[in-house]
C-alpha cells in the first residue's frame, strides 16, 4: 500500500474524498472502501481508489480503509478518521486544557502546598477543512489547533517571582510539520562491533551509510505507516538486516539499536553430491532441522547446473536462545487472503549464501528440502500449521513459500521419530522462516512516565516500548524455553498497546518480556519484590497474581531493573476484574489505544535522582507539538535541538545539588528575563576523596526562535551550601575574556558566563551535542561530560575528564529551601 485514505475533519452538508493506492505484480485494479469494517456498497458510492461522500451527515462519521486485491493476493490500508462536526460546532475549542508543570521545590502554591501550577495545554486535534477541499485526497487536514495567545503569569516563590508563560487561548493554524526522525545504532549482535559506513536501503532506494560508530539517520517520508529499513554489510560479514522500525509520527527521533548476525563461516561442498546442513544453534541440544541439497541442485543465475565446488553459508537465527530475539529480520508478520497484516510465531529463520568456490559468484537452487523435527514443536496445534516463509525485504512481510508434510522414520530398532518436510527453491531471496500464523492474539497496554510518582500529566512520548513473546518450560513461567515474536511500538500521548500472543486456558501458555528506552536510556520497570504492590504496578488484584508479574531482578538483585515479564492471560469477559485492562482481546484495540489512564496498565518510568527543570516556556520534549514559538523558548528550534553542558566539579565531604540559572544576556527582547532553571546532584568521584562533580545543563547560546538574531544567554552556576569559587578552566577563562561582553563574576560563591557561542569542547569543560531529538541531545551531552567518550551515555565521574569551574564547599546548611529562595535572584545582578 503506497497510499493510505488520510483522516479528515469535515462539517456535516459537506464532502470529503479519501484516496489509496496500491502496487504490485500483477497492478492491483480492484478496491474495495469499508466504514467501521463493514464493506460499502460499490454500486451506492461508485468507487474505485478514491471514495467520495456528499452531503456528509453525523452517521458517516468513523473510520474508513480501503483494500485493494488481484489474484496474487490484498492489502488493506491503514484506518483513516473521519469527522464529521455538527453546523457551529468548533473543531479547536478556545479554552485550553489542563496541564500541569512541577514547580521548583521552594514554590508552594496553595494551602495545600503544592507544586504544580496549571499552564494550559491545546490539543494539536485537526481542525475543520474548508468547503473546497471536499474533492480533494491531499495532504489532510492542514489547519490544526494550536496556542493563540499566552499570557505572562508571575508565582510568588518565598519573597521572589517566578514567571511562567500560560496558554490563554487556543485556536485553528497552520499545523506543525516536525521532521520524523529513526536514530541508532548498528552493531553485531555477538560481539557489538560496530557496521561502518553499511548500506541503508528503503524498499529499494539506497539512502544513506551507517557512520563509523554505525550510527544512522533515517527521516521518515511523509505518510509512511510502515517503515522498513535494509542495513546491508558491504564486506558481507553480516546478514543483511531488515527491520520494520518504530517512530513517532508527533514528530522527533526515536533511538534504535539494530543488531546484525554474523554470517556463518562458509563451509565446501560438492554440488554432485547430496548435502545436509544442520539449522539449530544451542549447544547440547538437538537442530530445529536441516536443509537437504540434492545432487545437482546448484544453479547459476542463468539457470546452468553447477558441478564444482560450492562455498555455502547458512545462518540459522535460533529462537531457543533468548539472547538472539533482537537480531531477527522484519517483525514476523505476513497479509493474509483479506489483506489484514497478521502475527506469525517463529520457530527459527536462515540466512543463506551460496558462492563458486573459485570465483566467488552467487549460485542459486532448484528444488531443496527443509527438514524439521516434530519434537522440537511443543504446541501440538502447530504442527498442522507450520509453513515455510520467505521474507520481502521491501515490505518487510513474510510471504508464503511452502507447507510441511509429516513423514516418519525410523532411527533404531526402537526409536521412530516424525519430521515435517517442507520444498522451496532459493532464488533472490536469500532470509528464510520456519513460522506458524497464530491467532491467539491480545494487547498489552503500557505507559512510560517521567518518575515514580506516576502522575498522568507526566507520562512520556516517543518512548520505544518492546515486547517479546516466550514460550516458558511447563511449570517455570520464569524461564521460558523459547521466544517466538516480537513487537515495538512508540508510545504517545495516551501510551502505547503491544500485540502479544494469549491463552485464555492457560495463563501461563505464553508470557511475554518488556523493556522501555527513551533516547538510548533505559526506563526502569516496577518493582515485584519484596512486596508486590498493585498500587504501583498499576494493575489491581486478582488479575494481577493471574498475569505473575515479576521484574528481572524477582529473585536476584544484581540483575537490572529495566524489564518485567508477565504471563500474557487473555482477559476472561465474564470475570469483571479482567475488563478493564492491562490485557485486551485482540478486537480490542480501540479500547486498548482509548483507556482512561485510571484503566489498569504496566509501567516504566525514567530514575532522576535530585533533578529537576523548570521552562519559562513549557515544553514536554517527549511531545514537540507542545513547542511554542517564543523568545523565552529554551528551545529556539523544534527541528533541531541543541544540549549545552558545564562541568563543575566540587571539593567537600559530600554531594551538593546545583543550580544553572539563565537569564537573556544581550538580545534586546530576553535580556534579563529568564529563560529557566535546572538542578542536578554533583555525583562521587571513585578515584578521589572528598570530590564530586556535577554535570549541569544551560541555555546555549544562539539565534532565538524567529532566527534573526543571537542570544549570548547569561547562565549562573551556583553550588548549594557554604561554596566558594576556586578555579576556573583557563581555556574557558581566556575564551570569555576573548568574546566581550564578560560577566560580572563578582560573586564568589557563583560562576557566571555569557554562554559560548561557539560549541567548544572536553578541553574547557563545556559540553554541546546537537541532535533532532531533545532527550537523546542531553543524554549524549551528558554522557560526554561524565566520562569523555565520544557517544556518551555513562554516568561515571571520572577525574581526569574535562572540568570548566571548581567550588571548595563545606558542609550542607541545614535550611535548603531558604537557600533556593535566594537563588531565584541571581547573584550577578543582586
């Protein structure tokens, strides 16, 4: 499907068109237009690819997709909305919606002394198309609700003002067109080397190369639905990678770690005899099966037998080792007869490749046997189903190349044993599967929040939620025997549903492993020991013994904490405590993706440990709809973010939080109004005594949002306690003497700059990555600050990295809320 029908907002009396288009061998000609699943009558609405509606009425209101066939085979497309407002009814309501942000610690706002103060939030809902759109399939809806109008708000902070920006009014404009981004990684899945400068491939177009380290960038093309990448090894080391990766069609990047197997090392056969090579790859257990190569099966591309010698490579993906699950090929799905993409459960996939022994060109087969063994398959169901697949590297599906047919043998005098045997020829396609379509199906629904207070106006977007299938021994849920699927998906405003294989007889049939990363970090799961808390795990009793939640480090404390694993139990309709989530019938995913967020569900959250933010401007950065064009912005560019850090390292008995305040410096329309504050704990130094260091995030200076001018932001650094300044990088001390104005550093228990311009680097102890996704620019920045590397992402303090200014503290006053009070004045202008 190359077009998907795009949704629509409409008022009722007028029209709406909605377009697909399809491509294949043969041109698919034949469509057919279903509204909430049931087909419309063609003789009624005269369709063909496009669907046209007049005299739109309420009724007409819901989904539409469209399905287009030949004789080779369907495909649906993905689901489009359509709205339909009653006359006078507003698309954009003018009043915002609730948002709340957490103040500073030392802002206590009522008598209730909280700290969180409403700024009002715009849903970016589309708005209704004009009349003249009505014939059109275009671009959608190209009005969107957004801010209108803010106002400045000030929050009386302990004898201080704190301002905040609020939403005062919401109304229709032009909708924000984020780029879409995938980033990551490519590394081998064994040893984690990294694939240089590889081929990146989209259906057949080649984009772009992996980077030394084997990172990528990938914008998705507008209207995408499915992304599906090729990662090609150009030494051929490697299996060529096919991945249907996940993104955030809000806008942003989403980070990917894309592992490659390493292919098997050739071995020599003689092409005039008939060859057997074992598929299995756990040691001290028995193959999956084997591939069986008669005599004279080898073939050149132009169809000659070949009788020499043939270097053959086959690399079987094992399933049975739980470690491989994330250097499978595509995400095991394939279109069935009615064109629905469907769930297939695998029981191992091979790559494989055949050369010339002399002069190393590829060789193809005619007619070769795949021979499995039926004990290796524990579902006794699935030995009537199980089929052989190939995989189409531009869609990412797996396409049918044959069924298996049982036929026994006998080993011993005793021993008779079955085999399933399949027949495939191996032409183009080289990534073969041993799969079975499984109709089993449920969702999980699962959220990501900002902490572990799981408030629901912090849960996080763009979080890469992950969910393996395993199949576990019988009677040891814990430890499962086998994966047999895997899925991703990003979560966004109202967190994400994963497809997952269920039993509704046995619970424990099959369960399923979960793991969360947002910008490369890995989110945290829930705790289940020592005491299982409901409350915390968001899911309440008795489903939630039923469903055996347990995280990785159940039984021993050393393991992570970054997973769970649950049996996947699908719900029971008659029992009422299984009807309101965290599992739901696979038709019910509307009820999935739609769940109040009081409705059960699992969670991760992101560990900060003394941090904390505070915009002027509010902005989500897992969400960049929420961006707002401002000069107060801390974010200047919603295409392009960029993270500065400083290095402040501390002498003293203990760790110190400390603050980065920043203020405009030299634009006439921000100097001397603030642009926000943040707050991190300087952390242990474990090669020195009595140091610590902090990594602490600033405004960077640069041009402000309209791009028209530089800000030289004033940032002040200030240590809590009893601090003074004791050194400054003499790099930095030298830069800012070089570019005037210099700050006043009068002040000896503070650091003040006027940020560099410049991006600088480890050497003055300032720190700067520019990335399209905020959280992933920070971490690598930070990551950077800690330890020096290049991609970052460790947290070790290490003393010989990169320091830009040094505080000798002594011991923590005891009045730390006072202490902030005097910070929200800046010390360089008191």
């Amino acid at each position: 499907m190359v077009l998907h029908p795009k949704p629509k907002v409409r008022v009722a009396g007028q029209e709406v068109t909605f377009c697909c288009k399809a491509s294949g061998t043969p041109v698919p000609k034949k469509y057919y237009w279903y509204h909430n699943g049931t087909l419309l009558d063609r003789k009624v609405h005269k369709y063909g690819s496009r669907l046209a509606l007049r005299a739109l009425v309420p009724e007409q209101a819901g989904t539409y997709h469209c399905k287009a066939s030949t004789e080779a085979g369907a495909i649906r497309s993905a689901p489009a909305q359509l709205t339909v407002l009653a006359q006078g009814q507003q698309s954009c309501n003018l009043k915002p919606e609730p948002s709340l942000i957490e103040l500073p610690a030392e802002c206590r706002q009522d008598a209730e002394s909280s700290r969180y103060y409403d700024v009002g939030h715009c849903p970016p809902a589309p708005c209704a198309g004009s009349p003249a759109d009505g014939k059109r399939c275009g671009a959608g809806a190209r009005r969107c609700c957004g801010v209108r109008r803010m106002e400045v708000r000030e929050i009386q902070c302990g004898g201080s003002v704190l301002p905040v920006k609020v939403v005062a009014e919401c109304g229709c404009g032009p909708c924000a067109q984020p780029r879409v981004l995938v980033q990551g990684r490519v590394t081998a899945a064994d040893t984690g080397e990294p694939l240089r400068f590889g081929q990146i491939f989209l259906g057949r177009k080649k984009i772009g190369f992996t980077g030394y380290q084997g990172s990528f960038t990938i914008e998705v093309p507008p209207d995408t639905q499915r992304l599906v990448a090729r990662f090609v090894d150009r030494q051929q080391r490697f299996v060529d990678a096919v991945k249907v990766l996940p993104f955030n069609s809000r806008g942003g990047a989403v980070y990917q770690e894309v592992k490659m197997m390493r292919k098997k090392e050739p071995v020599e056969l003689d092409a005039g005899r008939t060859n057997a090579i074992p598929l299995g790859e756990v040691g001290g257990q028995d193959p999956v099966g084997e591939l069986v190569i008669p005599a004279g099966a080898f073939l050149r591309p132009s169809g000659e037998v070949f009788s020499g010698t043939v270097k053959a490579s086959v690399t079987f993906l094992d399933p049975r080792d739980i470690a491989t699950a994330g250097a499978a090929s595509s995400d095991l799905s394939f279109a069935n007869a009615e064109g629905e993409i469907v769930p297939l459960r695998t029981y191992g996939m091979f790559a494989v490749d055949f050369r010339e022994g002399d002069s190393g060109e590829a060789l193809q087969t005619g007619p070769v046997e795949v021979r499995m063994d039926a004990g290796q398959i524990q579902m006794a169901e699935h030995l009537k189903k199980m089929k052989l697949w190939s995989l189409n590297p531009e869609t990412g599906l797996w396409e049918e190349e044959g069924v298996f047919r049982p036929a026994k043998e006998r080993r011993g005098k005793r021993e008779e044993r079955t085999f399933l045997i399949g027949n495939m020829e191996i032409r183009e396609r080289r990534l073969f599967n041993l799969d079975v379509p499984e109709d089993r199906r449920c969702f999980v629904k699962v959220r990501a929040y900002s902490n572990e207070k799981f408030n629901p106006y912090e849960q996080l977007e763009g979080v890469v939620i992950s969910l393996i299938n395993l199949e576990p021994q019988p009677g040891f849920p814990a430890n499962p025997r086998a994966w047999g699927r895997f899925d991703s998906v990003v979560t966004g405003p109202n967190g994400a549903c994963l497809p997952a294989f269920c039993d509704a007889r046995r619970p424990d049939a099959y369960s399923a492993y979960l793991t969360a990363t947002l910008g490369g970090e890995e989110l945290e799961a829930v705790a289940s020991s020592p005491k299982l808390n409901p409350n915390a795990v968001g899911v309440s009793q008795p489903y939630l013994n039923k469903l055996g939640y347990r995280r990785l480090d159940h039984d021993d404390p050393s393991f992570k904490k970054t997973a769970f694993q649950i049996n996947v139990a699908k719900p029971d309709p008659n029992n009422i405590d299984e009807t309101n989530g965290p599992v739901y019938p696979y038709r019910s995913l509307k009820e999935c993706e739609e769940a109040p967020v009081s409705a059960n569900h699992f969670r991760f959250y992101r560990v900060e440990v003394d941090k904390y933010e505070y915009n002027v401007v509010p902005f989500k950065e897992s969400d960049l709809t929420s961006w707002t064009g401002d000069y107060l912005a801390w974010w200047p560019n919603p295409q392009e973010f960029r993270a500065c850090f400083i290095k402040v390292r501390i002498e003293g008995p203990q760790e110190y939080m400390v603050r980065s305040r920043n203020v405009g410096g030299s634009h006439p329309r921000t100097r001397g109004q603030l642009y926000g504050l943040r707050d991190t704990r300087s952390v242990r130094d474990g090669l020195l005594e009595n140091s610590s260091g902090a990594c602490v995030e600033f405004k960077c200076s640069g041009m402000l949002y309209d791009q028209s001018l530089v800000d030289r932001t004033l940032v002040s650094i200030i240590p809590q306690g009893s601090c003074r300044r004791t050194a400054v990088n003499g790099l930095l001390r030298d830069y800012l003497a070089r570019h005037p104005p210099v700050a006043d550093t009068n002040n000896t228990a503070a650091f003040t700059m006027l940020a560099p311009v410049d991006p600088l680097g480890h050497n003055y102890g300032i720190y700067t990555v520019t990335d399209q996704n905020p959280r992933l620019a920070k971490e690598i920045a930070i990551g950077r600050c800690f330890d020096g590397t290049s991609d970052g992402f460790s947290r070790e303090m290490k003393s010989d990295a990169g320091t830009a200014v040094t505080f000798t503290c002594q011991e923590r006053p005891a009045g730390r809320e006072s202490f902030f009070q005097r910070l929200l004045t800046s010390p360089a202008e008191a």
